[in-house]
C-alpha cells in the first residue's frame, strides 16, 4: 500500500500531482490523436494555453518520459513531439476520464449550482 503522506515516497501522489494540473491531460489527449505533431499544431488544437504554458507542460512530460522530441536540423528548426509508448499507455486511463466528464458534466454543473444558492 503506498504511503501517502510523502509524495517523494507515495507513486499515486507523485504521478497525480503531474498528471493533474491544469494542461498536462489535454496535451496528451491532443498528442494522442496523431503520431507527432508540432508546437504550433499542439498549441492551436488546445486553444487557450500560452506558450509559455505548454512549453512548460511539454518540458514536464518530456522529463517524465510520456512524450519525445524530436529536432529536425533544418532551418527553420523543427519539433515535434509525441508520445512515447508510456504515454500511449495512459490514453486509454484518461479517455475514461473524458468518457466519464462527458457523462456527468451536467449534473456536475448543476451540483455546483444549488451548493452556491
């Protein structure tokens, strides 16, 4: 059973603490739906990340091992990115998330609703 108490010690706290913030599962979702894709392509397809943001989000799932990049020597330079076999192995794991917000979003929403009446 995982401590978890201690996020250096407790892998479902370690993983959770990545995986949950804000842009991480859309960039994976989005780099699952095609073999590689670029910055540009990635940033456009989510919308309303800054660069910044998913510059940020892409280095973090890079140093985990969930997606590769690759540089192209050609001027202009060229990047893309894509998952690597251990993120395409948490796809599935996420699409049931997305399943599952799809399902309940609405009944979420109105939760939400009558606890601030």
């Amino acid at each position: 059973m995982s401590d978890f108490s201690n996020i250096e010690a407790c892998p479902v706290r370690n993983v959770l603490d990545r995986l949950s913030d804000k842009w991480t599962m859309l960039v994976i979702l989005v780099l699952g739906e095609s073999k590689e894709m670029r910055f540009n392509e990635i940033h456009k397809r989510i919308g309303d990340i800054s660069e910044k943001m998913l510059t940020v989000s892409l280095r973090k799932l890079e140093a985990d091992g969930l997606i590769s990049r690759e540089v192209y020597p050609v001027i202009p330079p060229k990047v893309e990115y894509k998952l690597t076999a251990l993120g395409q192995e948490l796809l599935p794991l996420i699409d049931t998330i997305t399943q599952w917000a799809d399902r309940h979003m609405q009944q979420i929403l109105q939760n939400r609703q009558q606890y601030n009446a």
